[in-house]
C-alpha cells in the first residue's frame, strides 16, 4: 500500500501531496517516514537551479545514497547527507547556530519543481540526492510558491514535511 506524505511552504499557505518510492528507495523511505514531522526555514538553491530545500537534524538511519540522481526532474523529492564539514562552510550563508552547523551534520529534504536541474557545488563537485518521494498533487501550484520565494525572497519562510 502506499505511502503518502504532505510538503507545506509555510508562510505562503501552500502544500502538495507526495508518494513514498518504497520500492525504488526502501531504506529512505522508512528513515525519512520515521523522522517525520520535519522541516524548518526554506532555502532556495544557489546551485541546483529549481530546488526549494530545508535542513534537518541528519536522519542517520539513511543510507548514504539509494536511488541517486544528480538530474533530479520535477516533482523529484530527494534527501541530501551531509558531513558537518560539508554543509558548514561560512560561503553558504547558514546562520552559526542553525543545522547547517550541527556536530553531526544535517539531512537536506528537496522538492524539485522545474526542469533542467544539475546537482553540483562549486566546493564539492557532483552532488548525488537520493530519490524517495514523487509529487503526485499541487506540483504546479507549489511551482508557483517555489518562484516567487526564489524572485522575493525566503526570509521567514518554513518548508515543512509531514505524514499524510
């Protein structure tokens, strides 16, 4: 049976609902679903193009990488795993005292939302995400909410990821 779960941009009162890739991503899936509720502020990438992101306490019953992807399509629901070293670089922009800077390191949950995306950082190079959601409702309606939050701004905007 599958799973479902709901992805809220907070402020902007807009939500879509996503599926659980169980088959494609079972480690993932049972890692994320059990971390669940989770999120917090709202990113937009500097990088990857048309991701809206949020870290989260590193969800270390994750594997690694399962079902990988460096050209994540739209409606692509990905976790990051970074090291504390990896994501704490004062470049990126992340308050001293925020995940980012966690001793263990943070998990990154992403939506994609539009095409053509490429997952590689100029410190780090190839950036591998692990597939386990697709947004199966509201992807054009949080397309939407993820452009105005990359034209104006996330200050003081949460992404949030619950069970649904």
């Amino acid at each position: 049976m599958a799973r479902y779960f709901t992805i809220t941009l907070e402020s902007r009162g807009v939500s879509c609902r996503a599926r659980l890739l169980d088959d494609e991503a079972p480690l993932t899936c049972e890692a994320v679903w059990d971390a669940l509720p989770a999120g917090s502020d709202a990113f937009h990438a500097k990088y990857a193009r048309n991701e809206v992101y949020t870290l989260v306490p590193r969800i270390t019953a994750a594997p690694r990488r399962e079902n990988p992807t460096i050209t994540p399509i739209p409606g692509d629901v990905c976790l990051f795993d970074f090291e504390p070293w990896e994501i704490g670089n004062p470049a990126y922009g992340y308050d001293p005292g925020s995940t980012a800077h966690a001793e263990q390191g943070a998990s990154d949950l992403a939506i994609f939302y539009g095409r053509n995306n490429l997952l590689i950082n100029g410190d780090l190079g190839w950036v591998p995400g692990s597939v386990f959601g697709a947004i199966e409702e509201g992807l054009p309606e949080m397309a939407e909410a993820c452009n105005d939050l990359w034209r104006n701004g996330f200050a003081g905007e949460r992404l949030l990821f619950a069970r649904a």
